[in-house]
C-alpha cells in the first residue's frame, strides 16, 4: 500500500515540496501505538496523552544535536545596534553578515563584555536616588536644588520631616529645576513638618533599587484635552526624541501609562488624561535599562582585531609583537547576547549592515514544525520507548537498559544518515589538500 496519495499533478502545481522526506508527530505518535502499546507487546497499556508528551520531549532533544531544524532570520541592524532574539530561539548556531555579492562574514562572539544592570548611585556612591530640597510647612510643593530627570510619578518620598507612605504626585521642570508635589497616593497633599533644606531619598513604588534608564526625556510645550489620550507639541521640535513603549510620568495621566505611537506633532498614549494640559512639560522614559559597559562597547568603533580597543601603550601586553590570538584575527566585527533582555549587542562597525542570525529550536514551535525526518524516525520510536520504560514500576531492569543502548544506537544511525555525506563531494575536498584518492 503505498505511501503517497496525492498525483503528480497535483505535486508540482502545489507548494509543498520535498515534504514526503518528513514524518508529522500525529503519525509517529499512531506508528508508536500500533507497534509498541498493546497485549503481547513492550507496553501493555498506556494513555495516548503519555506518549504524545514523550513523544514531544523526543522531537526536543533530538532538534538540538540530531535533526535539520537550523532556522535563520535576516535583518538591518539599526542604530541601536541590537537585534532581539526570535520568538522560538533556543541557541544560536551562527551569527554573520552579508556583503554586496551574498557572502556571508562570521561575526565572532565579544567574550569580554557585557550588559550588566546599571544602579543608580548618588554622590556618595550609594544605591539610592537623593535630592537636596526646600521644604516649608504647609505645602505640598517643593523645589529641588537641581533637575532630577529619574524622580517619576508616583515613587515613594522619604525624609525625617515627611510622613511615611508619601508619594510623588507631579514633577515640573524649568530652569534646569525640578519641583515636586507630594500626596498621600489617593490625591491628597501632603506636607513637610519642617521648613528648610533636607535630603529626600526616592524609591520605586516596588520598592525596587533605581536603575539608570536608556532615555529619559523632558518634553516641553505640550496640550491636551480632558478625557483625551493625543498630547500635541507646539511648536513641533523635539517630538523625534519620542518612541513607542516609552513611560509617560505626568500627575494628569495614570501612573504606568506608555507611548502607542507618534505622528508628527502628535503623541498618543495609552490612557486618557484626567485633566488638561496648555503649555506643560511630560517627562518620556525608556522601559530598557543600558549600562555604561554598554554604551562604551557601542560607541567605540574597533580596530581589525575584534577585540583589540587598547591603545599603543598595551600593544606588548596582548600578545601582538610575538603572537596574535586566532578568535581576534579578523576585522568582521563582534557581538554578545544578553540573555536577561532577550537581544543581541552587536559592536559599532555592524551598524547598517546586513545580518543572518541561525538558531536552533526546539521544534515544537507551531504544529507545522512538528515533522521527523525519516533518517530519524526509528530513533524517534526507540527514544519514546526507553523514556516510557525508565518512568515506569515493574519494568526489569535488563529490558530498560536493552532499550537505552537501541536508543542511542538509532541516534547514532540517524546522525551518520542526517549528515549527508557524499563520496564525489569529499573526493574533491581531499584533492584540494593533495591527497591521493582512488574511486
């Protein structure tokens, strides 16, 4: 009974091919049943939904070091110089960029660098944020000794003479000064208890250390209307400093109110205002946090060894008068992933050029990618059979270990067929190295 089931016809006037060299899950999972689950058999009894997890960790395992299952993504890398990693990544394979004629350039990866958290620290060094302020009895507003970009809306306000559970209610900017207004969280003002100079120290509403943020920006010269959520800069300046996701802190908006998009003069976020605006300042945070190893590794253009940014003075020390490292021989650029924030950092010289990332996944991404090469279909079998058998009571020993060596015995056999070895291609090869082959 044979296999195929469509015509010829209908084959090559479709888009599906070269599919009849896989084999979906759903039938590796039934091909399973039917020959391994029943009386007389390895398995006796055991619930399709047992196997069909098996099955999946099967299909995971063998993507990583068995399977085809390479996939790729191209892009332009932009100014920011990063690139964030797929949806269904699980490891890259290869990283490099591609020239005028379609020759790919491997970038290497930037071993030493980083991107680590960056603290906000004040003159002290400690991990807090502080101001100076002028306080006065009975008034909630108080002015600041300079301008604090990183003091938002609703942070929590500490000092001797300030009540506990004290917030932010509104910060405003002029002059280089900001001014804060301070309530209760519900609304309510809340004033000092002492009138003149004292240190405040500002904490996230989390309770959280303050961290450096990628942009923090004052717009000035903004409107908007009660209930509305379009702010409007007249004259239109500063707008392009804008982007999408960033944090809205104004005491007329909800707290944790973000940027949806910018057309123009205009700016849409994702609340409506509780009260209108003519002439006022919004500060526009960054969600991403970037350090300063970061912002050192990006800015500075690298020399032909990838890694090489140390003067003339070093040049002894790195070994470049008696030796060069092999990984830093090559002027294609670098990169480093951060894991934490899911991108990639590439160095200065990729800034604009074309970019082929390929990764592995796990292949259970979509129902679609759920397909086994046929080299890898007993080993598919073998791998549900012995996980099956190992998580079991009762099992003899003997029968699980006689399946754990079938296992990685049709893995090796599956490895050995996937790697597509070709006799006239590796003739070739060892000619090129002036070696005698006879065939």
């Amino acid at each position: 009974m044979g296999l195929i089931k469509e015509t010829e016809h209908s084959y090559y006037s479709g888009n599906d091919f070269g599919g009849y060299q896989f084999i979906s899950l759903k039938h590796v999972i039934n091909n399973f049943m039917i020959s391994y689950v029943g009386n007389d058999k390895i398995i006796s009894k055991i619930k399709r939904t047992d196997v069909l997890f098996h099955a999946q960790r099967a299909l995971q395992e063998l993507s990583y070091d068995t399977l085809k299952s390479i996939k790729a993504q191209e892009i332009d890398v932009p100014p920011s110089l990063t690139m964030m990693l797929p949806q269904d990544y699980v490891n890259y394979v290869k990283l490099s960029w591609s020239d005028a004629s379609g020759i790919e350039h491997v970038l290497y990866p930037a071993s030493k660098t980083s991107n680590p958290t960056p603290i906000l620290q004040n003159s002290d060094g400690e991990y807090a944020l502080t101001a100076e302020a002028t306080l006065a009895i009975g008034s909630a507003q108080v002015t600041l000794d300079a301008e604090y970009k990183d003091i938002l809306i609703g942070m929590k306000v500490y000092a001797p003479s300030i009540p506990e559970d004290t917030f932010v209610m509104a910060t405003s900017t002029t002059g280089s000064v900001t001014t804060i207004n301070l309530d209760d969280g519900s609304g309510t003002p809340i004033t000092p208890t002492y009138t003149g100079t004292e240190t405040l120290t500002f904490v996230p509403s989390d309770g959280s250390i303050p961290l450096e943020k990628e942009i923090i920006y004052v717009l000035e010269n903004l409107s908007w209307s009660i209930t509305d959520n379009k702010i409007t800069q007249s004259p239109n300046t500063d707008v392009e400093n804008i982007d999408v996701g960033m944090l809205v802190s104004h005491d007329f908006f909800p707290e944790g109110t973000t940027v949806t998009s910018v057309n123009g003069a205009i700016i849409t976020v994702s609340n409506e205002s509780t009260s209108a605006g003519t002439g006022a300042n919004i500060t526009f945070v960054s969600k991403n946090i970037i350090s300063s190893t970061w912002k050192n590794y990006s800015s500075t253009t690298p020399s032909e060894n990838q890694e090489n940014y140390d003067d003339d003075y070093y040049v002894d020390i790195v070994g470049q008068r008696y030796g060069i490292d092999p990984q830093h021989a090559q002027s294609n650029g670098s990169f480093f992933i951060d894991e934490l924030t899911g991108k990639i950092h590439f160095s200065s010289n990729i800034s604009g050029k074309n970019i082929i990332l390929k990764y592995i996944s796990d292949g259970l991404g979509t129902d679609e990618e759920m397909i086994v090469h046929k080299f890898a279909e007993e080993a598919m079998y073998k791998h549900i059979a012995y996980a099956i058998l190992a998580t079991r009571i009762n099992v003899p020993e003997h029968l699980v270990i006689r399946f754990r060596k079938e296992k990685f015995a049709a893995k090796r056999v599956a490895k050995l067929r996937l790697s597509n070895l070709k006799m006239e291609e590796l003739t070739q090869v060892l000619r090129g190295k002036s070696k005698h082959i006879k065939h």
